[in-house]
C-alpha cells in the first residue's frame, strides 16, 4: 500500500457556481483526505508558472486568463494511489469524454473550464504542493 499525496485546484467555474461542496463530496467519498486547503486569487504571473509546461500551447493564453477569473481553492489530498485516484475521480480532460460519475462528466462546463485540476505525476504533485503550500500548513 502506497499512501501518496495530490495536488488539486478546484478551477473558478466552481466557485463562480458555488458548488465546491460538490467537488469535496466526490473527492471524500472516494476516501481522499483533505490534508490542507486554501481559497486564493491567483495572479497571471502565478498561473503562468503553475501552468508553464503548456506555455508552447494554443490553448496556454486563455487557460491562464480562465484561471484567472475568480477564486479558486487549492488543496492537497492524501490516500493510497492519491494522484492516480483523483485523475480518475476527475474524468477526462473534455467532460463529452469522461466517464459517468466523475466530477467532470456530472460538474464540467467545458473542455477549459473543467471545474479541477489534478498532479499527472509524483513529480508533478511534489511540485505543484510546494508551489502553494509551506510543510506547516499541511497536517495528515
Ligand atoms: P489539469 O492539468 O487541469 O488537471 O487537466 P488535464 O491534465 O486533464 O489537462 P491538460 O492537458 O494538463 O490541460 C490543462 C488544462 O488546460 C485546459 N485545456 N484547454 N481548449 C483546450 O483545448 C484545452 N485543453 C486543455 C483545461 O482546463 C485543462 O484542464
Ligand atoms: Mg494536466
């Protein structure tokens, strides 16, 4: 058994609808722990570099102006097999494409705006915690 930790973004689509409890439901009932979480504005200079590995894609400049649009809530979650868990809690990328139950088929606007974000990597979740988080403001 591998307890591992995730990084997550509930997007501002969500907080736009009021409907973080939801996304918190799905990821509870899915038995990943909250360990630490904050609501922030992020600025462009900070999605820009959360987002830097997409920099060279089309869609990169109206990804940042998205995340940019209102608050959003970010978290780290912690659980056996975290980060592959949570991608699939999440659904596929296009809500058109993800499977019944997941946050994105039953909660996701759009391919753009779809309502979370979460680490594709062990890498990528080491990262992206310690981007947002000091090791004080998380408790397992
Ligand atoms: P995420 O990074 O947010 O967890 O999502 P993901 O791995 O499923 O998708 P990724 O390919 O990493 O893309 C990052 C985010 O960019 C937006 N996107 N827009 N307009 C488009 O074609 C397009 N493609 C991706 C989405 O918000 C996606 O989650
Ligand atoms: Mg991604």
């Amino acid at each position: 058994m591998t307890v591992e930790r995730t990084f997550s973004i509930i997007k501002p689509d969500a907080t736009r609808r009021n409907i973080t409890g939801k996304v918190i439901d799905k990821i509870e009932s899915a038995g990943l722990k909250i360990v630490a979480s904050k609501r922030v504005q992020l600025s462009r200079e900070q999605a820009e570099g959360f987002y830097a590995a997409h920099k060279e894609r089309g869609f990169f400049k109206d990804l940042v102006t998205f995340m940019i649009s209102g608050p959003v809530v970010v978290q780290v979650l912690e659980g056996e097999n975290a980060i592959a868990k949570y991608r699939e809690v999440m659904g596929a990328t296009n809500p058109a494409n993800a499977d019944a139950g997941t946050i994105r088929k039953e909660l996701a606007e759009s391919i753009e705006a779809n309502t979370v974000h979460g680490s594709d990597s062990p890498e990528a979740a080491q990262t992206e915690i310690k981007f947002f988080f000091d090791d004080n403001e998380i408790v397992g």
